[in-house]
C-alpha cells in the first residue's frame, strides 16, 4: 500500500484504513464478529475477491484484523478485529454520524444489506421512556426483516422478524431509516410509498441522538 509519507497522525491512520473498502471491512467484522471469507464477500457486494484479499492482508499486516483456522465443524479461516481495529469503533460512529443526512438524498437502488442497521442502532439510538413495558417494530426493508427492539432505555436490532410488533415499516430503506431516525416525517414518507401498519406512538420509543429532536405534533 502507498503511504502520504506525512508526520501526521491522520495520514498515518489514513496510511492504515483509508483505502477503498477497509473500513467497510471493519464495519463487517463490528456487525458480524469472526467471518468467513464469503461472510465478507456477501456484506460487501461490489468488491473483486483478489481485492479483498489484498485488503485483508493489509488489514493483518497493520494489526487491525487477526485470522484463526477454525477447527471442525467449521474448518475453514475465519477473520476478526484485534483489539487495535475495535479502537476503530470510534471512527466509525463519528463517520456514521456525518454521513447520515446523506442517507435521505440516496438512490433507492442502492444495494443494502438489512443487519446494517444494526451498527447505527447500537451507536445512536436509545429508548427515552425506559420505564415503559418493551416494544417491538418490525422493519421490512432490504433482505431480510429487521425487529427492533426498545426495552429499559436500551434500543437494539435483531435479525428476523417480530413475535408481535406494535408498528411495522417497510418501503426502499430511504424511507424506512429516515422514518425511524426521525429525519422524515411518517406522513411524507407514506405519501412517497411507505407501508406503515399498527401503533404511531410506538416510533417514539425510538429515539437517535443523530438527529436534531422534532417538535412534537399537535
């Protein structure tokens, strides 16, 4: 990998993670723990194996990712962050939060992979009434169905779908994220093709500290 050769401790990191696809191996292996090649390739669609692999080697080299050889019944190598990569972490939420207004200009043909959502609800939202009995919306958007979870202030995503959710979206993930972040209005994203099913007050138990609060509807 060329190096900017700068005293500076960007360039250096930059050096390490500013190529093409490294962070977004590390936001693989925050979301999915150890993977398997394919693992990876599957959470990163668009990118040449020889490429990756050159990225892996790289990420190794650098201390940011380790890999083991799994004994049966896996059997097979399986990457993972070092304790120097989940300093990444970090990086991550900051750039998450940065580019997040870009989400709503985005194109509806966008690949998108549903457990992505997982990582920005780990690092952004929170449950404001943790007082309140624990709640379910169903998010019906990518490859699969998301439920996320709000439940003693904590908010998480899970893969699948709810055993009984109070509120359902489903729609191109522009409208489904925007919605559920609080960056569109649940009436605007409907008028654009939103399917929205049960309890309105429900998305209130899910709040992103990512987004400027709304004034609340009268």
């Amino acid at each position: 990998m060329r190096s900017y050769g700068q005293f500076c401790a960007l360039a250096k990191a930059l050096d390490v993670v500013g190529d093409r696809w490294s962070l977004l191996i590390v936001r693989e292996l925050m979301l999915q723990g150890a993977c398997r090649y394919t693992d990876l390739l599957r959470g990163l669609p668009g990118i040449a194996t020889n490429l990756l692999a050159e990225r892996l080697r790289h990420l190794e080299q650098a201390g940011v990712v380790s890999r083991e050889e799994a004994a049966p019944p896996i059997a097979t190598t399986l990457f993972r962050l070092t304790p120097r990569g989940e300093e990444l972490r970090g990086v991550i939420r900051e750039l998450g939060r940065w580019g997040a207004p870009l989400l709503i200009g985005s194109d509806d043909g966008d690949v998108f992979r549903s457990y992505w959502i997982s990582l920005p609800i780990e690092l952004y939202y929170h449950d404001p009434t943790p007082e309140a009995p624990p709640i379910e919306i169903e998010l019906r958007t990518g490859d699969e169905p998301m439920t996320v979870e709000a439940a003693g202030g904590r908010v998480r995503a899970l893969r699948g779908p709810a055993r009984s959710p109070a509120a359902t979206l489903s729609g191109p993930p522009r409208l489904v994220i925007g919605v559920l972040s609080g960056r569109l209005d649940l009436d605007e994203a409907r008028r654009q093709g939103l399917g929205f099913e049960g309890d309105r007050a429900a998305l209130g138990r899910v709040r992103s500290t990512n987004v400027p609060a709304r004034p609340e509807r009268r």
